[in-house]
C-alpha cells in the first residue's frame, strides 16, 4: 500500500506526552494516528465521546461583585498597554477598509 505523509499541528507539550505515552504501550506516533484512523473509518465514528463544554449564560450586571468588575478593567487596561487590544475605533476603521463594513 503507498504511503503518505499527514501534517498536523499540535502544542509542543501535547506531543511530548503523546510519546512518552506511546513509547510506554510500545509503539511510536505513527502507529497510535494510524491506529486511530482505521478505527474512525472502521467504526464511522470518533471512538471516544466529543461533547461541547457547557454554556454559561452571561452573569447580570448586579451579578458582578466590584473586586470582579475592577479586576476586568486592568485585565483589559494591561492587554492594551501591552499591545494586545486595540480601540474599538481603530478595529471599525480597519474592518471598514478591509470589508467596507
């Protein structure tokens, strides 16, 4: 059977664990993919329960105590000064050039 090469990304500590584990049942990654893949097609299914995590309803203003409130103003104050936010003027400015939005 020809072969293929399948190129995925996956966080470096994920990997590591994986082959660890799988050093440990004897195999290398390659194996437990292809493993996992003739069980997908096999069976036409995911062999393991993939379920959404729960929604959470947004919490009522009066909900929110002022520590929480106060903490997620200087959250979004220090991602602004460290460069990762940016205002809202700038995000429309910007959709508006890109989509005309």
């Amino acid at each position: 059977m020809a072969q293929t090469t399948l190129s995925i990304r996956i966080d470096e500590s994920v990997k590591r664990q994986l082959e660890l584990l799988c050093n440990d049942f004897g195999i290398n990654v390659t194996a437990a993919i292809t493993m996992f893949a003739k069980t997908v097609i096999k069976e036409r299914k995911i062999p393991f329960e993939i379920s959404a995590a729960p929604v959470q309803r947004p919490r009522a203003f009066d909900e929110i105590s002022r520590a929480e409130l106060d903490a997620s103003f200087q959250r979004s104050l220090d991602d602004y000064a460290a460069g990762k936010a940016h205002p809202a003027e700038d995000v429309f400015a910007e959709l508006d050039r890109e989509f005309g939005i």
